[in-house]
C-alpha cells in the first residue's frame, strides 16, 4: 500500500465510525483497500463475490502512484463485473466504465493483473489515442501497468492467457469509445 493512502482516506473520512476506529481501520491494508474501493461505483452480478472484488479494485487502487489513482477518481471510473474478459469505455455521460468480466475464476494475482492493465487503458487511452493497432495498445497497457508497480501480476495474466490460447488476451484491454451515443446503441456495438 503506498503512503498516500491513509492521508487520502483520512481527508475523506467516514460519517459512519469514529476517528479512533477509521484509525485503526488504517493500520489494516485490508480495510484500506476496502474503502479506496467503496470510493468507486461497483456492479456486480448476484453471484458474485462482492468482498472479494472490492478487495481486489482496492489493492489496485491502493498500490497506484498518487497522481494516476487522482486521474482515475477524476475519470468517474464506475466497475462493472460480468462473463468476459474486460474492456474500457467511456460514457457519454463523461465518466468511465471499467469492466472486469470472469474476475473472479483467476487467482488474485492474474485479477490484480486484469484490472491494473484495464485501468492503464483508462488512464493511457488519451495518450494511446487510436493510432497504434490492437497488439501495440495492449502492450502499451501492459508496459504502463508495470510501471506502476504491477509487472509480475501483468505477466501473471498472460502467462495464463498464453495456456488458455487466447491470443493478445482475448477480449483482454478491448477499449470502445461511445461518446454521443445512448446506452441502447453502446449495448448493441458490445
């Protein structure tokens, strides 16, 4: 967890407990990771493990640089859990719908793995922009995740989709941009 977390939670603070328990809550990574998270829109289907998720968004959010978890609070990153591997896609609404498919069947380390390179797409896309192809964009996500400190996870992740087959990831890093259009047409394009 890196330093700025505590400083982060503290200054956001919780109408809900005291200060001597957000205090000790401090002193437990785990329950740090679960408020990062619980700063965030998360959907998830019945069936799936909520706490597990949010522990797993939580230990990402945890373990960003400073500036990058600002930029993704800035992005109005909601996460989304479902069937498939993830994609990025901005909304019309301006903010930023991450989602995290069959999270939940990978060990942490492959999830921490999935959702770090999902969220460097996020952060990255503007700098990505569109003109390098599926494979370049997928390792500029990856070399950007890495960066941030999550180089094993990342090849955690694809050493586990090379044993699956799946090439580039499969539907690993699909990013949409939907701007101008309603949910209806971005519901079809998916």
């Amino acid at each position: 967890m890196k330093d700025w977390v505590p400083e982060f939670l503290r200054a956001k603070g919780d109408q809900n407990i005291s200060i001597e328990e957000l205090e000790r809550d401090l002193q437990i990574p785990v329950f740090c990771y679960r408020r990062l998270a619980g700063c965030f829109r998360i959907l998830t289907p019945r069936y799936y493990d909520r706490e597990c998720l949010y522990f797993l968004i939580g230990y990402v959010l945890g373990n960003l640089p400073k500036d990058i978890f600002q930029t993704v609070m800035a992005l109005k990153t909601t996460f989304v859990a479902s069937e498939n591997f993830g994609s990025v896609t901005r909304l019309e609404e301006g903010g930023t719908l991450v989602t995290l498919n069959r999270i939940l069947g990978l060990r942490d380390a492959e999830a921490i793995g999935v959702i770090a390179h999902e969220l460097a797409h996020a952060v990255g896309g503007e700098l990505f922009g569109s003109l390098y192809g599926v494979d370049d964009l997928e390792s500029r996500a990856d070399d950007l995740a890495s960066q941030w400190g999550f180089k094993e996870e990342i090849e955690s992740i694809r050493t586990y989709l090379k044993r699956k087959g799946e090439k580039n990831g499969g539907e690993i890093g699909k990013i949409g941009r939907y701007e101008g259009r309603s949910r209806e047409e971005m519901a079809a394009k998916e």
